[in-house]
C-alpha cells in the first residue's frame, strides 16, 4: 500500500467518524425537543376532576408528616375507624372480626361477653414436641428454628386478638398433640 492510499483511507474514516457522532449529538437534540419534559410528580393535571377533591388532594399534600398523622387520628376518630393490630391483615384474621367491635358495643349494655382472646402456649408433652413444633411452624408462619425456640420458651402467648371460634380451633388442636394452651 502506497502513503498515498492510507491517507485517502484515513480521511474516509475520520470524515465518516465526524459524521457519526454528528447524526448522534441532532438525533439526541431532537429526541429531548420532542418529548415532553415533565415527570410524573411534576404533572400539572390531576386525576380526579372533582375540583372539591382536588382542593383537599393539594392542602393533603402540603401537610407536613406530623401534621398527616394528625389528620390520620382525627379522621379514625371522628369516622369510627378502629386501629388495625401492628401485625398487618394476615396477624388480624378473617374479615369477621372488623363487625365484632360493633357488635360488642350493641351487646355492651346486656353483657360483657368478650369475643376476641389471646392464646397462650402453656406447655407439652416431652414425647409431643415435634408435633407442637410442626403446628407452631404452621401456625404462625415461623422458621423451624424459630418454631423451637418458641416452642422451648413456653409459657408464651402465640396469638393476639383471635375470635372465640378460631380461638377453640386452635386449642382443641395443640390439646390432640399434647399441647397445654389457653385463651385469655
């Protein structure tokens, strides 16, 4: 190959390299002029077109944290909202025990029947614990580890806020495995 024709060649590249990345830099350009700028948390348009919602939607979101959870008390005051447990809607139960508060204030004047109760491991059988730990496992979702070691620190309330029948279920089971549990 002669110098001349290397040099031909580099030209070529270097003309064909500039010319990519200036396609590059006016296609970048052009993309960021047409598409719209705004993020979804710098929307100006609101999903309800209620304004009355809207209103309350912008004073909400202005609040500070404590002021929110101020909000948050006030309004389970005023509208009866009862507090949920801290353990989420798998630790509360089924959907029946939300109307038993209700219905413990209509019963409230004729008699004090109480229908949620915490259940407690009392203690087992030596010969049982397998089967205790199994259950515990099951129950209440814990590693088996940790099922022993709950297990092994009997006596310990295992559930809280469990509804009488439920309640009844559980006991009667840990009594056929050997198991002493009460409800409280």
């Amino acid at each position: 190959m002669s110098s001349s024709s290397v040099a031909r060649c580099c030209a070529r590249l270097t003309r064909s390299a500039t010319t990519i990345a200036t396609l590059r830099s006016s296609a970048i350009s052009l993309f960021r002029q047409t598409t719209p700028a705004a993020r979804r948390w710098e929307s100006t348009t609101t999903a309800s077109t209620n304004p009355k919602i809207s209103g309350i939607v912008d004073q909400i979101s202005q609040l500070t944290l404590l002021e929110t959870a101020d909000l948050v008390s006030s309004l389970k005051t005023r509208l009866n909202i009862p507090d949920m447990p801290m353990g989420g809607f798998a630790a509360a139960g089924p959907a029946a025990p939300a109307a038993a508060p209700v219905e413990e204030e209509e019963a409230a004047p004729a008699a004090q029947e109480k229908t949620l109760f915490n259940l407690k491991l009392e203690s087992f059988e030596a010969g049982s614990k397998p089967k205790v730990i199994k259950e515990v496992k099951a129950m209440l979702g814990l590693s088996l580890v940790d099922s022993k070691k709950f297990v092994e620190s009997a006596p310990k309330i295992m559930k809280e806020g469990v509804p009488k029948e439920e309640a009844e279920k559980i006991v009667a089971t840990l009594k056929a495995l050997g198991a002493v549990a009460s409800m409280d």
